[in-house]
C-alpha cells in the first residue's frame, strides 16, 4: 500500500511561527526526510507474546487476555525482528518519506512488505484435569485448531495448530504447554564498515543496543552474527562510514 500526498510549501510555512524565509532554506535542505514507524494492530493481535519474547532490546510491552501488544516506542530500535515473527501479521512497518520538489511538499507513505520467519509446533501438552474449558484459548486461536463447548469438552487439532503459543499465554489455569521451533531471523539488509572513513571515535560502539560492535585496532568491526541491522551506528557515525542497504 502506498499513499502519496502533495502540499505547497506556502501553506505549511504559513502555520509556522518565525522567519518564514529562514525556515524554507533550511527545509530545502535538510529535506529528504525518511522514518519509519513500527506498530500493532490490536484486532489481529492473537495474545501469543512471540513478539515481546523475540525483541532484542526489550521493546514490547507484554500482551495480556485484555491487553494486546504494544511497542515501546522511546525504546523500540526499529529492526523489524517483531515484525518477522508475528505469526499472523499484525505488526506492521511504516516507512515515510517528505521532500520538497518545486516548492511543494511531497509525502510517500507506504507498508513495507516483510518476510515471516517459520513457525513450527514442535510439542503440544494439555492438561484436561485442570482445564475449565472456559473456551478462551479457542477464542485466540488464530488456526481454529480449538474447539470447547464451553465447561463440557475441549479438542485440539494439532494438524491445524501454528505452534504460535497463543493458547498457552491466555489460559487462565496455566494447563497448556506450546514448544515450538521459530525459524532464524530474516537477513533482508546487509551492514559494513568502510575502514578507510572510520576515524576510530567508537560512537557507534556506545550506541549500539547490542554490543555488536567492537573495536578492532583503531577502528571498528560489526559482528554480523549478532547484528540486529537496526541502523543506529550508521545514523550516528560522524564520519558515514558505516553503511546499511536493503538486499
């Protein structure tokens, strides 16, 4: 999905405080302007808490029965590993650019397409004598693999089960056991380190959320295996030696 929209520069300037002159400079400079924003639906959150469980910096706030998921924004490092895990496609990733192009304000607004890591479901475990069968896990199961007549019977049908663990999470007796196999993070970016700009001042060592950055001699080196390409050393690096391109 994409959305574009198209202002005059003038109109925006006029609801702006100050030297109007001064700030269309600046504009033309600075401008473009790219972001990216990372959120949850709340009605096709299924309670499974693979999200909070996956985020590398602790991003996600805890999903509960009447709660769904939701990004920590002041935290959240934008590295779409959320994004990738959710199993039924609930969270989302914004990406947004504003330029200026003949003295008009163009905004491109779009939905990224993001691959999904695989779900497998490796055991699954039902204690029936302590199950209620309150029908709550059913109510979340994104599969309809559950079917309760509610305080009579319950049934599973693990051929239809994702292994999501959604069921586990809402159960109010605690009297369901999801193991499942999540497939690796997927490397849609690649990083690097161009040595001959790196001025060894070991920013991005600081800011990395990780620690996947170490000093190597003078300069730095990235550890891929760890990397989570969430970009914040290329945003900060004084001297762009650090680059990070989409594959």
């Amino acid at each position: 999905m994409l959305i574009e929209i198209k202002k005059p520069l003038n109109e925006i300037l006029a609801k702006i405080d100050g030297d109007k002159e001064c700030i269309s400079r600046v504009a033309q400079k600075i401008t473009p302007i790219t972001y990216k924003l990372i959120y949850v639906n709340e009605t096709k959150c299924v309670r499974c808490n693979l999200c909070y469980k996956e985020c590398p910096v602790d991003a996600i706030e805890k999903a509960k029965i009447k709660k769904p998921a939701k990004i920590i924004h002041d935290k959240c490092v934008k590295c779409e590993i959320c994004a990738q895990t959710c199993p039924v496609g609930a969270i989302y990733v914004i990406e947004g650019k504003a330029e200026i192009n003949n003295d008009e304000v163009n905004y491109e607004i779009k939905n990224k397409v993001i691959p999904h890591r695989k779900i497998r479901l490796k055991n699954y475990e039902l204690d029936e004598s302590k199950c209620i069968k309150c029908g709550i896990c059913a109510r979340y199961c994104p599969t309809d693999a559950i079917k309760v007549v509610i305080r009579k019977s319950i049934d599973v049908n693990l051929d239809s089960c994702m292994g999501c663990g959604a069921c586990a999470e809402v159960c109010p007796k605690k009297c369901i056991r999801v193991e499942s196999d999540i497939g690796e993070v997927i490397k849609t970016r690649d990083i690097e380190v161009n040595k001959d700009l790196c001025v060894g001042c070991f920013v991005c060592i600081e800011e990395c959320p990780i620690n996947a950055i170490e000093q190597e001699g003078d300069k730095v080196k990235i550890n891929k295996d760890k990397c989570i390409l969430c970009g914040r050393c290329a945003d900060v690096c004084p001297a762009n030696a650090i680059d990070m391109w989409e594959k």
